[in-house]
C-alpha cells in the first residue's frame, strides 16, 4: 500500500507531540512503537531509503478501526498542516 501523500516538516512547536507509527501487512495495521513526531519521520525516511513503508497517526487514532474505504478517504489531505517553510 503506497501513500501519495507527502510528509512535510513539523513547525517546532508540533516536533515534540507524540504519534504512533503502524505498518500495513496481510490486509491489517501493525502497531510498531510511539514516537515523537519529529522520529517518526526521520524513522519514516530511513524506511523508504530501504523500501519499506510506514504509517504515522495520531496517538488516539487506531486504523483498525476502520474500513479499506475509510483508509483510503483518510488518504486525501482535510487539513491544512502548518509547514515551518525555512525548513523545507
């Protein structure tokens, strides 16, 4: 399962907020570990570099909970994220 989304740079403020990255196998979500979000990204990146994907959600978010349709209606951005641009 491939995102088309793509992960911009936390604001500093946002760095530090805890989330929960899963990986997506056999047609269900693995829970791997909580992370800060800055981590999870950097996890995020060195796991592409080597072709494997992960997914990260907010800590109170659990994808089992929902359905292949509502999966890939999360896929769509909903939200705007703020993006601290001098980091980009």
């Amino acid at each position: 399962m491939t995102s088309p989304l793509i992960n911009p740079l936390p604001l500093e403020e946002y760095a530090s907020h805890e989330v929960v990255t899963y990986s997506y196998s056999g047609g269900r979500w693995v829970l791997i570990k909580s992370y800060a979000l800055v981590d999870a990204l950097t996890l995020y990146s060195a796991v592409k570099e080597i072709g494997t994907e992960i997914y990260i959600f907010p800590p109170d978010l659990d994808p089992n909970h929902f359905s292949n349709l509502d999966i890939l209606l999360l896929q769509e951005p909903s939200i705007s994220v703020p993006v601290d641009e001098s980091l980009v």
